[in-house]
C-alpha cells in the first residue's frame, strides 16, 4: 500500500491518534520523559501545526470578503439576497437558543456544580488573567459594524465587519453596470482562486500539523484537573453530542440528506477543528468541502459559510450555558425561571460575532457570568480544562455551519 492509497481522512485519523499518544508521552505528569526533554521536542512537534494554520490565516480574510462578494454577486437579484440572509439569520438564532437550553437542562439535570468541593481561597490564587474587554453600547456596536478604517479591521480580524463590506460589494456587483464592476470582480475571483491553491497545499501539511498540534495540544492539558472535573467535562460533552444529534436530525428532515453520509463527509473538517481549535483557520477547508464533497450551490457556500463562522455558535453558546449554570451551583446561587430566560437571551447574545479564535470563548463568559453576580473568579475552576472544551465546542461549531449550509441549499432551491 502506497501513501497516496491511503484515504487522507485515515491519515488525519492516525495522526490524531499519535499525536495524542506522544501528547501523554511528553506531559509533565506522566514522568515518562524527562521535562526538560519535553520542553526543547514539543516547540518542534508543534511547528507543522503552526506553519499550517499560518498559511490558511494567511488567506482567511481575503477569501471571506471575495467569497461573500461574489456570493452575493451571483444571486438573481438584491429580493434573493433579502431572501436567504432573513433564512440564513433566523435559522441562526433558532439552533443557538436549542443549543443553550440543551445546556441549561444537561447542567440542571446533572448538577456537577454540586460535586465540586469549593476552597475559595484556592480559587482566588489561582484565577488565570483573562485579557481586557471594553464594553460597548448595543449603538456603539452597531455603529462599528461599518469600518472607519478597513485595514485596521483587517489587521484585528473583525470579521463581521469583514463579512459586511463582501455583502456590501455583492451589492455593489449587483445593482453596477458590468463595465464598472467587472474588473474589481475579476480581481476577486484571482483572489479566490489563489487562496484555494494555498488551502490545497495547506491540506497536504494537515496530517503533520494535526499530529503536532494534538501533541502540543495534550501537553498544555491538566490530565488530573480534567479528572477532578469529570463531571462538568461530561455535561459538557453530552450536551455538544446531543446537539450533535440534533444537527443530524435537521440534515435527515429538512436538508433531505443521508444523515451518515452527511457526517463521513464533513469528518475531516471536524478533526481538523477539534485539533486547531480555531472555526475561522478551517473556513477555507470548509469552503472547499461544501463544494466539492456536498455539492452545495456556490453562491449558497460564499454566502452562509463566512458567516457562520462569525455569528453561528453554537457549541460554544452551549459550553456558556453549562459553565454558567456549573458555577452557580458551585456558589450555591439558584436561578429563577426569568433568569433562565435571560440567560438563554444573553448568552445568545453574547455568541453573535464571538471571535472565532481558541481561548475567546472564556472571555466572553467571565462577562456573562458578570452580568448574573456570579464570582468571575470562579472561572480559574475550570481555566484548566477550558482548552480541551474549546477543540470539542469548535468541531461543533464548524459541523453547525456546514448543516446550515446544506438546509439554505435546500430551502433556496
């Protein structure tokens, strides 16, 4: 059996697996290798793996503004666009409302918060710094939807702002004379052209780098914390199952698609997500598959993919919601069923445009658990398992973005 005759989803598989195992090898507290070892093997496991993700975030923000633009470009007309950006939004909201009350009654249900014994002075020592948030007016946010300044929001990655100026040049496509628009849109599709070659070469680093970033990944993992947190771990894990699930039952009655087929096609894009821990690093992998695995309309791929990839959360609306909730039991603080409801709404909230990088998730949820008087410092409780529920939630996410995908294919015909 030659390399090429292995099925490169097999190869991504293997790779996983071992890079788990030399992850254990590596760690700290399995003492099997000497930590200083480690330290000097594990910056080289990792560089693949870094290399990897540099190329596709390379071409990321290109390839969302001409992915969107001639998305929009190519729909019949601006009612069409209104037609599947309202299907699109509403759909949205829908599944991250389902996701966080599937949190909510997992935590409910099985209270691990009330496992937990609390040694608040502990705590307190050991609260991990999270990065500072200004805190913006719902106007003010609004208002910096549209860049004053594009290469600064290119720089920090706003992508939904990013997503609005390839919405605004679809437009621009649409409602212009061919003579004006015509070589702007050439430039365009150039440019994703070229960021579809760079995913290609990407692709055939992917095996090294998801062997190198698990490694990495294992060894950055507090393997006794995780155990200590069992519980939590696992509320969170059945929760991103069930939610899995339900996406399942979605594509099998709404996007009228083989539900098995549907997961084996879409499998590389989640090992990949659960290795990088990073929706927007894969878009251009999850562009590439839409297309070319699941037969989705193009113009149906530009349009929901980028943008589900900045307002579609939904694993991580749901790991909010259980964390919410595991805290509040760990602080003995009862929710009313109005709180509930509020925080269904604020969580939501809070998932929209949620950057799509590793570690933001955290973030976001020391200003939710905020805004119920929680103990923000109670996150240090669960810092330590964070990065492992991060890779888990981003697979979900990214599974998420292709489902909606295939349901406005099939709602848009």
């Amino acid at each position: 059996m030659t390399l090429k005759s292995i099925p490169f989803w097999l190869m991504i598989v293997t790779a996983f697996i071992a890079g788990t195992v030399i992850g254990v090898c590596l760690h700290p507290e399995t003492n099997l290798i000497p930590s200083h070892v480690s330290l000097e093997i594990i910056p080289w496991l990792k560089l693949p793996g870094d290399l990897f993700l540099n190329l596709l975030q390379m071409i990321m923000i290109p390839l969302v503004i001409a992915s969107v633009a001639l998305g929009v470009s190519s729909l019949s007309s601006l009612s069409e666009l209104v037609n599947l950006g309202s299907k699109t939004m509403f759909y949205f909201l829908f599944t991250t409302m389902i996701a966080i009350i599937i949190g909510i009654s997992i935590a409910t249900l099985l209270e691990p918060g009330k496992k937990i014994d609390l040694n608040r002075s502990k705590i307190v020592s050991t609260t991990p710094q999270l990065q500072n948030t200004t805190e913006e007016s719902i106007p003010q946010t609004i208002a910096n939807l549209v860049p004053k300044n594009i290469f600064r929001y290119i720089a920090e990655q706003r992508m939904l702002s990013l997503v609005l100026l390839g919405v605004l040049l679809g437009i621009f496509f649409l409602s212009s004379a061919n003579v004006t628009s015509d070589p702007l849109k050439l430039f365009l599709k150039s440019i994703e052209a070229f960021s579809i070659w760079i995913v290609t070469i990407a692709m055939k680093l992917a095996p090294v780098a998801v062997f190198g970033l698990m490694a990495f990944a294992i060894t950055q993992i507090g393997i006794s914390l995780i155990s200590g947190l069992f519980y939590y771990v696992l509320s969170v894990l059945l929760g991103l199952f069930i939610l899995l699930l339900f996406y399942l039952i979605i594509v099998l009655l709404i996007a009228k698609r083989n539900p098995i087929n549907f997961l084996k096609n879409i499998r590389e894009v989640q090992i990949l997500g659960f290795s990088t821990s990073s929706s927007s690093s894969v878009l251009p992998i999850s562009l590439k598959l839409a297309k070319d695995k699941l037969k989705i309309r193009e113009k149906v791929a530009d349009f929901v993919l980028p943008l589900g990839a900045t307002i579609n959360m939904d694993g991580t609306a749901l790991y909010q919601a259980v964390a919410t909730i595991f805290l509040s039991q760990v602080y003995q603080i009862e929710f009313t069923f109005f709180q509930l409801i509020l925080l269904v709404i604020t969580v939501t909230g809070a998932s929209i445009g949620t950057a799509a990088t590793p570690g933001v998730g955290i973030v976001i949820l020391g200003s939710i658990l905020h805004s119920f008087n929680i103990p923000v410092e109670g996150i240090a409780i669960i810092f330590g398992v964070d990065r492992f529920l991060d890779m888990c939630r981003t697979s979900v996410n990214l599974s998420g973005d292709l489902v909606t995908a295939a349901v406005m294919d099939k709602w848009t015909e």
